[in-house]
C-alpha cells in the first residue's frame, strides 16, 4: 500500500529540520533551493503569514535573500522576496513605477555602501581634504539619502530600514586619525549619527545598526575580497546568517512573531546549586565567582522586564525552599513581585508550561523557556514547538550572552503600558484573589472599583494602538494588523474613521490602555467595526461591553441607522466567536472560511453601561 503524498508544507518542515542540526551555508543554499521548487499554490495560506521583502543594495545580495526566506520559514511565515537590479536603488527609488513599487513590499532593507556615493576620488585625496570640504560632503550624503528614504515612504506603505554604514578599521592617515578633527572613521561616524538623529522619531524608517553587526562578528572578516573583486558580492558566507538575523529583529515585531514571556527554571539556571539540598546559604548566588554569573544573568532579565517583558518561573522543586530565595536573599534580583505566574512542583514541565499560559493568558508561541537540563529542554521542545526553548550552555558565564544575543524581544515602538506590563501581572493575581472570593461577578466588579475611560486616540496614543492592533490575538474579532503609518492615516481622517481607545483603572493601580477600536464611517447610515480589541488581562470585567456600548451610542448619535462587523476567525481567536451575537448583533452570513458578517439594527435610543463601572467618555 502506497504511503500518501506528502503535501508541500510537510516537506518544508523537513527541509528545515535539517537546517537546524546544520546551520551552515551550504544547507541553507540548499534548502532554499528546495524549498523554492516547492508548490505552494494549494496550501491555504493565511495573510497574516505572508510577507513581501524588497532588498535595495548598490552591492550584490542576492545571497542574503536566500537565508532571509529560510529564516522567515522557520518563523512560521511565507515571504516573497524582490531583489532589486544590483546598484539600481536610486532609480528604483525616484521612478514611481519601477518594479520595487508594483510589488509593493510590506518591509524594504536598503544597504548602501558610502564609497557608492562618494567621488570616484575623495578616499584617495580624503588625507588633503578640509574640514569644511568633509561637513560640506557629510551634509550632501546626508540630505541625498534623506530624499531617498522621503521618497520611499511617501509612496509606499513599507517599514524601511536603512542600513547605517560600516566604519573601516584602516585609514591613511594611521595613528593620527583620531588626531584631526575629521579623521576618516569620525567621517563615517559623523553620517551615521546625523541619519540616526534624523529618524529617531519617524514611525516608519529604522535604522540598522549595520556599523555594530560588522564590529561584532570581526570588521576583518565580514567581507569575502574574491568574490567582491569578482562579482561585487560584499558579504561573506559566515556574515550572512548574522546579518539575517538582524534583519529578523525587525520582521519578528511586524509580523507578531516577537515574543514576551521569559519563563525561568530555577537550580543552576537563576542560581548556582540545588535549593532543596544546598539549602539558602548553600546556592551559588552573590558578587563572587562563581555566584555573579547568576547575578549579572538576572540583572539582564530584569531589565527586559522593566521593558515590559513578563517573567514566569517553571521549576521542579519545593516551592516554600524556592520562594524563600525569592524573599529573603540578598543577592536574588528577581523579586517574587516581578512574577506573573509560577509553578514549583514535582509535575511534568510541559503541563507546566501550559497551565502557565492559560494563567497569564498568553499563547505558547509567545512564551521563551530557559533551563539548565538538557533532558527538560529537549522534552518541553518536542512536546510544545511553538514555546521557544533556549539552549543554553554549559557554562554559566555565557548565560548573559546567550540571553542578549536572542531577537526574540523586539518591538517597533515601547509604550508607557508596555514599561510596566509586568507589574501590571502581579496586580493581576491579586485581583483574582478577589475574584475567588466573591459571590457574583458583579460583587467583583464592584469591589474592584473600575474606571473605564473611552475616548477616540490622540496622537501620542497611537503608538500603543499600533502596538496592540499587532500584538493582540485572543480577544481580536478581525486580527487585521495596520503599521504606524496607516494607523496615523486614519487617525488623521477623522471625517470617515473613529479610533477608539479603552483605558482601565481601578483600586490596584491603572491598566492603560486595553482596548482598541477602529470604525468606518464613510457610510454614513451603516458604521462598519473594522478592528475591536481587547488585551486579555482585563477580560471579565464586563469593560468589553462598555467598549462596544460607546460605539453603539455615538452611531446613534450620528443618525446612522445601522452597524455592520465581522468575525474573522484565526487558530487563537475562537473565544470571541460568539461575541457580537451576545451583544445583540444578528449575523447575515457566514462564509466558506468561517467568516461571519453581522449586523446591528437597534439604533434607536442611547443603550446602558454595565451596571459598576464609572465610564468617563470624551
């Protein structure tokens, strides 16, 4: 009996299977090849796993390309890749209908080298050259590829990262380069500060810190001299695989592959030693080799934490001996206060895990594992694949390094809510402590003393808004993902879209901003809900329905006569399901692929708040 035919998806699991245990240029050459002859074309494949990358280089990066597919793949995502004509980028740029425009890409890299914008003879003379000649050239560069990236983001939607560029290690002037007031390398590091400065408050263009990628892998070696002389290919084989991975740390974020909950072992991954058997005077853990390694590697952690990063521990262990390092060493830095969720027990790591997402109400896929057992590691990675599991080395020392090199914890903007996100996680524990107690949900939300607040988003809100459109999947009812950019367009359109923004405080301190809503109004007698979200830290407390209830009133307001929605469904997003319907929506349709449009009819008269909450709206 025939074996069934393996579907394409299956095949590039194994593919990239094989990359993990060989992670060399050749396999990845050969994967992308294969990979490549794959048909897609029958594999539904959702849009929100797509993506469109255009490379824009005055050197040949075609290569690049190929390890950028691969390291999309691995992220769960389908990229599409244009390529443009080596040392082309300004044509492609300034022509509105070039070949870069009509794919329309969702995220362009840009790699310039400077020597490609230069006079064919200015390094030569650069020994002879004035101050003034040098800040006369720094300012043309400069003003030429702010034109560039101007053009670019006028005409297109795309996230654009331009690369900065790479200081050299050598210059004519020896030892007294640092001597002249412009030397060659502060020429290089005058442009890259002032393109820096230029864009440190633009939504859309990012800079790459391609000058700090070189230095790190070796400024000697990132260049294979043969094949540039050859066929202008600037970057070597062994650069390749980190310059992607940088690049990553920018689509990871945009596409919602980012990640942002650290979950921790305990024995010999926080501390030196066992707690049960070393006892708390006995572990490894102070100012002192070998107890700093532990000290430094959790000061690293705390330090995404106070970036918004959720901390969760998940150890085999007695859990009064482990909270007791928590709360009463002096060299701990991880406080118990800055835990969302833990499970110290003698249980299976993989429930564990599970309960913990169920717990602080993440999915798996947004959850990073660090353990010190190779055993425990391989099995919460075979069990659970969508839980990153860091593999960790041997020596305790590299920990730090290990956790710094990760491009897991990127975001493309960070919001006064995502600075105390995990704070905001011990609180919620402490709410549910309530919850447990009281009889009736409305005795908790009474109890709890909630101040909604709703009102449509000013322009320091829509950061945050842009943030949660991306990063939000459980209570999302369309799951459509907008840029900055596009948020800030309709934002400004006020006369055919409402963005709304739900904040939340109530006794044990404020949430901030939770919920997001974006209506059209271009019809003016039928509103339509492109996006209602909620985070699902606040879910419950009937603030949902408040949410839903100003959008109502203010259609009735306006005299429309009707609101049209949808429900997109995705794997993450089945728990609002059924959530228009309860609010009194009836459903018209419902599509092939489970889209369900609904529609509300009621607009008569202005409708309640729920009963307990003070609503403040604007």
């Amino acid at each position: 009996m025939n074996s069934p035919q393996k579907t394409a998806l299956e095949k590039q699991e194994e593919v990239l299977k094989k990359i993990q245990d060989d992670p060399t240029y050749s396999s990845y050459w050969s994967a992308y090849k294969q990979i490549q002859k794959l048909d897609f074309s029958k594999t539904d494949i959702p849009t929100n796993q797509k993506i469109k990358i255009a490379l824009l280089s005055s050197f040949t990066i075609d290569p690049l390309a190929a390890f950028l597919d691969i390291d999309c793949r691995k992220e769960k995502l389908f990229p599409e890749i244009y390529v443009a004509p080596f040392n082309r980028f300004q044509e492609e740029i300034i022509d509105n209908k070039s070949k870069l425009y009509k794919f329309k890409p969702e995220i362009i890299f840009f790699f310039v080298e400077l020597e490609s914008l230069l006079e064919e003879n200015f390094l030569i003379d650069f020994t002879r050259h004035e101050e003034k000649i040098l800040l006369e050239e720094i300012d043309r560069i400069v003003e030429l590829l702010n034109d560039l990236l101007a053009k670019l983001s006028e005409t297109t939607d795309s996230m654009i990262i331009f690369s900065n560029f790479i200081t050299p290690t050598f210059s004519p002037l020896g030892v007294l380069d640092k001597k002249r007031a412009i030397g060659l390398k502060r020429f290089y590091r005058m442009i890259n500060d002032k393109l820096e400065t230029q864009f440190q408050n633009d939504s859309t263009i990012f800079i790459f810190d391609f000058d700090e990628t070189a230095g790190r892998f070796g400024k000697n070696e990132y260049i294979n001299y043969p094949m540039y002389y050859r066929g202008s290919l600037l970057l070597s084989e062994k650069f390749l695989p980190e310059v992607s991975n940088g690049l990553m740390s920018y689509i990871k974020p945009l596409k919602g592959r980012n990640r942002k909950c650290i979950v921790l072992d305990l024995d010999n991954t926080l501390w030196g030693g066992i707690i049960g058997e070393d006892g708390l005077d006995g572990i490894k853990l102070n100012i002192n080799y070998p107890g700093n390694h532990f000290v430094d590697f959790q000061k690293a952690i705390l330090s995404l934490f106070k970036r918004g990063i959720i901390l969760a521990v998940n150890s085999k262990n007695n859990e009064a001996d482990a909270l007791e390092v928590f709360r009463k060493h002096p060299y701990m830095q991880i406080k118990e206060t800055h835990l969302a969720a833990y499970r110290i027990n003698w249980n299976d790591k993989v429930q564990n895990m599970i309960e913990l997402a169920e717990e602080i109400n993440i999915g798996l896929d947004s959850m990073v594992f660090f353990d010190d057992n190779p055993v425990e590691r391989a099995r919460v990675k075979e069990a659970l694949p969508d839980v990153k599991v860091v593999d960790l080395p041997k020596s305790p020392a590299l920990y730090k390094k290990t956790l710094e090199q990760l491009n897991d914890f990127n975001t493309l903007a960070i919001t006064k809510e995502d600075l105390t996100r995990g704070e905001k996680y011990y609180f919620r524990k402490q709410r549910e402590g309530i919850r447990k107690k009281v009889q009736s949900i409305d005795e908790f939300i009474k109890t709890l003393e909630i101040v909604a607040t709703i009102k449509q988003a000013d322009k320091f809100a829509l950061p945050r808004v842009t943030s949660l459109i991306n990063r939000t999947n459980q209570f999302n009812l369309t799951t459509r993902r907008y840029t900055e950019a596009q948020v800030e367009e309709m934002h400004k359109n006020s006369a055919k879209f409402n963005v709304y923004i739900l904040e939340i405080k109530d006794k044990f301190g404020e949430e901030g901003i939770v919920g997001v809503a974006v209506v059209d109004k271009e019809d003016k007698t039928a509103w339509q809900i492109d996006t209602f979200l909620m985070s699902c830290r606040v879910i419950g407390r009937k603030v949902e329905t408040a949410f839903l209830t100003k959008i109502i009133n203010d259609a009735i307001a306006a005299k429309a006569q009707e609101i049209k929605a949808e429900y997109l469904p995705t794997k993450k997003n089945p728990l609002v399901k059924d959530f228009y319907q309860d609010h009194k929506f009836e459903m018209e349709e419902e599509l092939a692929d489970g889209t369900v449009k609904l529609t509300y009819k009621q607009l008569k008269k202005p409708i309640a708040f729920p009963k307990y909450l003070t609503v403040k709206e604007d």
